[in-house]
C-alpha cells in the first residue's frame, strides 16, 4: 500500500511535466500540422541559461524566469526564422527541419555550456513529506510541479477560452483560410502559438532539470514521453494532451515501480504501438469526430 | 455608410499552366448586386479569390474606392472591407456559433472604432435559429443556418463589399429565397457593393442589377441583369436556363 500510494504520487509529478510537454508539442500541431521534435532541445537551452544565470549568483526564480522568456523568445524565433519557409510545403520538410534544428541546438548547448552532467538546483525541499510518521515520495519540490504546471494550463485554457487574441489563434489554427478573409494576421497568430509552446516546453525542461543532473541530451527521453501522452491524447486537444501525460506519468511509474526501471522505455513504446493500433485518433477522440 | 465601388481591370490569373482568368475587367457599384455568372469551371471562385488576395500572383488591378488592393494579403484586403463568403461557405466548424459571429465582430470593431451597424443582437434578431445555438459547436448546424452564420458574420465585420460565392449552393428553395431577399434588402439599406457569384443564374438575375457572365476566364458578356435574363442566346449557351 505504502509502495502504492509512493508509485502514484511519483508518476503524478511526473506525468504533470509530460502533460505540460505533451501540450507544447498540442499547440504547434494544431496551428501548424507540425511535430516539433527540436521542442525538447528548445526546452534544454533555455533551462541552460537558467542554470548560467543561477550559478553566476543569481537567484532560481530569476534563472526561472528568464528561461521562460528565452523560451518565448525562442519559440517565436523558431518559427519566424526557421520554420516560416517550410511552412505550407511538403509535411516531411517541416519533420526535417525540427529534427534539424534538434540536432544543432544540441551541438550548440554542448559548446556553449559544455557536454558534462550538471547539477541543477530546485527552489523547494527534494524531500518527502512525512504523514503519520512514514515519509512519502511527494516532495515539495512535487508541489511546486503540479502546481506551476496547473497554473500554466489554466493561463492557457483562459487565454484560449476568455481573450480575443486566443480566439484569433484558435481561429487561425483551424482554419487559416477563412481567419485570414477575416481579417486575422495568421502569420502573427502563428508566430505566437510557437512562442507559448515554446514557453509550456520550457516549463516542462526546468522542472525536469530540476534537483536533477542536466546535459545537452537530458531531454531527449521526455520527447519520446510526452509524444506518446500527445498521441494518446489524440493530438488534436490540448485536454488530451494534459490526460496522456498524467496516464503516461503513471503507467511508467508503475512499470519502474514495480518491473523495474530498465523497462521503462519499452514500456512508453508498446504503450504508443499499443494506441496507434487500437485508437489511432488518441484515447478520447469521439467516434468518427472528423467527418469531412 | 458603406460607399465604395470595386472596380476590376485586367485581372489575370493562372494555376500553373492553366490559365483561370484572362484579363478579367468589371465594375461593382454600391448599392447594387451585381451577379457573376458561368458554368463550372468559367473561373467565378477564382475571380472572387484573385478579389480577396486569396489567389497570389495574379496580374491586374483590384481597386476599392479608387485604392489598389492587387498584391496585399487577404487579411489586409478583408481589414479594407472586403467580406469574402467563400465557395463550402467557410464556417470554422471547431468554433461555436457565437466565436465565429465574434471573429467578424473583431474585424468590424478594427475597422470602424466608433459607428457600427451591425451588432450581434442584431444578428441574432435576423438569425433566430443562430441565437438559439450560439453556445453549439458550428458543425451542429444545417446547411442553410451555416450560410446565415457567415453572412452575419460578414455583416458584422462591417464592409464595404460582399463577394458571396454560390450562397445558394446546397440549399432548399425556400431558404434560398429567404436568403437573396436578405441580400436584397441589406443592399437598398446599406448601400453594400455586393458581387454575387452563382450556378443558379436565373435566381440571380431575378435579384442583381448587373451581371457579368464568365466562359474559361473571359467575360463573354456584361449588362443589366433584365437583358441579360432576356437574352435567350446566352441563356441557352452559358446560362443554363
Ligand atoms: N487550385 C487549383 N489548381 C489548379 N487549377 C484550378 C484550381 N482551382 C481552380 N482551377 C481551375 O481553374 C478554372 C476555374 O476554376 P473556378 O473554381 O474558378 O471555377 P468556377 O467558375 O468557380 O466553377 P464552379 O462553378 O464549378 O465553382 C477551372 O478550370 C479549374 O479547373
Ligand atoms: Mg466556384
């Protein structure tokens, strides 16, 4: 029981941080039609100027918050820069271009900050709380997950739900014909949707990084996590997205838990072959939802 | 009060080889509907879109109250006053009802700050049936409630002209009748400049003051909806009824 109640707190956390990047990965496929494998890479740059700042003196929340802004910055680049040409063309030369960018980011963050393991500092105790005298796997650092992962998607959802600005970017991402004939700056919209992305991967990167041990790889294994809880979310909706990465996060945890860790990997794979097989369209699509 | 007229000169347009418009030249006056004829494939969505910057690369002049809009991107054409109706309608079905009268509501407020027409409520007094499902999903609505969502939802964004792409497309007689009175009716009121692209020739005609008739890229004829209705010749070569 103990084991069990440690098992799913642990993947909770955890699946929080896959929800938040399996939402990243949402947003750009929904407005682009494009799967931003670089989302991860983008995400450990910017949790690496964070950790330059931090070990210059500054504090974490200051390192936090730049590296949010860098990935905003990031993001917008990305797409106005990068992406901006492939866009509209062939589908494979978008994946080209992410994978691309993916590969020279890491390059990039192995010069600029060196190829070695580094530790990264947390703002809360990595200790867990004690109740009726045992100490479980749920730390305050967990909280501080949870909770800034919660806070950034109830931003989005009132962005999305509430603004004028989320309703042209909703607009524009499924259908950039009719939002353009009404007058929205689609390209605009566009260059947004990939800096917010950019911002919720960025989130998800500092929050993996943190008490943890960061290198310019460290991400590379939360892509293939937070794809297959997109996947499994359907990849169409960003309430998906936020359910297949807690059901992710808790499946591994059990597979680590109590298979071993060595599986987990394995396991995120036949979980994706699983529900590419069974529901194609992710878990909780709507039969025949897109009838065209 | 809207007040401007479009005036096409010499629009070319091409998809690759084939070429879809041919110096394509017409008048579109406020206060008038002027109906674009042809059968299929004559290049009437093409016109419409070449109109709407929808349709890049095109030659030729596009003037709105005397100002060039050939070469701008649709979002700058539709900010000028230019309300496209696209062909299929273009209702963003992941969207309510209520969020799609609200993106023509978002245009209108940029393009007129303070004097507004056209209101919501007004929409939904026009549209019964809209205001009864403004919280659904679009894609719960029929074909006929589809072309009153855009329709308002073009009056909404306050423009200068209509281009409307075969509004009657798919929809039952009555509805269809109901609608062109709509259009009519807004026309006298408003002084809309209103291009009216129709299969549906004689219907047309019965409400356009004008017509331009298309055949593979060409205008082939050009003059008050009354002659051209009258003229059997073109009616039984390019018309159809
Ligand atoms: N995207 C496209 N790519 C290539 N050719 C096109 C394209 N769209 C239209 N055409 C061609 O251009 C010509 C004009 O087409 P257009 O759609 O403007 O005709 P239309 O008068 O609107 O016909 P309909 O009454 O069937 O809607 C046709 O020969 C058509 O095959
Ligand atoms: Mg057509």
């Amino acid at each position: 029981m103990q084991q069990f109640l440690n098992v799913t707190l642990g993947g909770l956390a955890q699946g929080a941080i896959y929800a938040a990047f399996a939402l990243a990965l949402v947003l750009i496929w929904r407005a682009t039609r494009i799967i931003n494998f670089a989302q991860g890479a983008m995400a450990m740059f910017t949790t690496y100027l964070a950790l330059v700042l931090i070990e210059s003196g500054q504090s974490y929340w200051t390192g936090f918050a730049v590296a949010l802004a860098g990935g905003l910055v990031l993001g917008a680049l990305v797409e106005r820069v990068v992406m901006r040409p492939v866009e509209g063309g062939p589908e494979l030369n978008a994946v080209i271009v992410t994978l691309g960018l993916f590969v020279a980011l890491q390059a990039l963050a192995a010069i600029l900050f060196g190829a070695t393991f580094q530790s990264f500092p947390a703002p809360f105790g990595l200790r867990g709380f004690t109740v009726g005298g045992t100490t479980i796997a749920f730390t305050p650092f967990s909280v501080f997950v949870i909770g800034s992962v919660v806070v950034v998607m109830l931003g989005l959802v009132a962005l999305f739900r509430f603004t004028d600005l989320g309703l042209r970017m909703r607009a524009s991402a499924f259908s950039q014909e009719v939002a353009r004939l009404l007058g929205v700056r689609v390209g605009r919209m566009l260059t947004l949707g990939w800096a917010f992305a950019a911002v919720v991967g960025s989130l998800a990167g500092l929050l993996i990084a943190g008490g943890n041990l960061v290198h310019p790889a460290y991400m590379d294994a939360v892509i293939v996590y937070g794809f297959v809880a997109a996947v499994l979310g359907g990849l169409e909706s960003p309430a998906g997205a936020v359910a297949g990465g807690l059901i992710i996060g808790l499946a591994l945890s059990y597979v680590s838990g109590y298979l071993g860790s060595e599986l987990v990997t394995l396991a995120a794979l036949a979980i994706l072959v699983a529900v590419l097989l069974v529901r194609p369209h992710g878990l909780f699509s709507r039969v025949a939802e897109r009838r065209v | 009060m809207a007040e401007a007229e479009l005036e096409v000169r010499a629009l070319t347009a091409r998809y690759g080889a084939v070429t879809a418009l041919d110096t394509v030249s017409l008048r579109a006056r406020p206060g008038e509907i002027t109906a674009v004829l042809g059968a299929n494939g004559a290049g009437k969505t093409t016109l419409l879109r070449a109109v709407s910057g929808l349709v890049r690369g095109s030659d030729g002049s596009v003037l709105l109250g005397g100002r060039e809009l050939a070469g701008a991107p649709a979002e700058r054409i539709a900010r000028a006053g230019v309300a496209h109706v696209p062909e299929g309608r273009g209702v963003i079905t992941e969207l309510t009802v209520e969020e799609n009268l609200r993106l023509g509501e978002l245009l209108g407020t940029t393009r007129r700050k303070r004097r507004r027409v056209h209101r919501l409520d007004g929409v939904y007094e026009m549209f019964p049936a809209l205001g009864q499902r403004r919280r659904r999903e679009a894609n719960s609505l029929s074909g006929g409630e589809r072309q009153m969502l855009v329709i308002g939802r073009a009056l909404l964004s306050e423009p200068e002209v209509l281009l409307l792409d075969e509004p009657s497309l798919g929809l039952a007689p009555r509805v269809v009748a109901q609608i062109f009175t709509l259009i009519r009716e807004l026309v006298d009121r408003e002084g809309l400049t209103v291009l009216l692209v129709e299969q549906n020739a004689r219907s047309a005609l019965s409400i356009a003051d004008t017509g331009f008739v298309l055949n593979l890229g060409r205008v082939v004829a050009n003059d008050s909806a009354a002659a051209l209705a009258a003229d059997a010749e073109l009616r039984h070569s390019y018309l159809g009824f």
